[in-house]
C-alpha cells in the first residue's frame, strides 16, 4: 500500500475527505475543512487516520 505524501487528498470513513498535513510513522493528519460540508458535520478541525484506513484520492 503507498502511504499517502503531505498535500495529498485522501479519503475515509465512508466519504469524508481531508488534505494530509503530516505524515507518521503509522497515521497522516488531515485537515478536514477542505470539505465543503465540513461544519454541518460538527467534526474537529483535524483527525488522524491509520495508513490502514484511507485511500489516495489526488496525489
């Protein structure tokens, strides 16, 4: 699996989409105010998502 690069758009959990801001060694960081119904979602600003559980959507 190719790990996802810092500005990459990604996305999880059943649609929701962020733009990672940092990668670790076992998550990325990803802001989720890229999302244009992000503050319907009542979501935090930023998450952590494992590698395991993303896809790359643009690199």
């Amino acid at each position: 699996m190719k790990k996802a690069e810092v500005g990459n758009l990604i996305e999880f959990k059943e649609g929701l989409r962020g733009i990672v801001e940092k990668v670790n060694e076992n998550s990325v960081i990803v802001d989720l105010t890229y999302m244009e119904n992000y503050r319907d979602l009542e979501l935090e600003e930023k998450t952590v998502v494992n590698h395991k559980n993303y896809k790359i959507v643009q690199a």
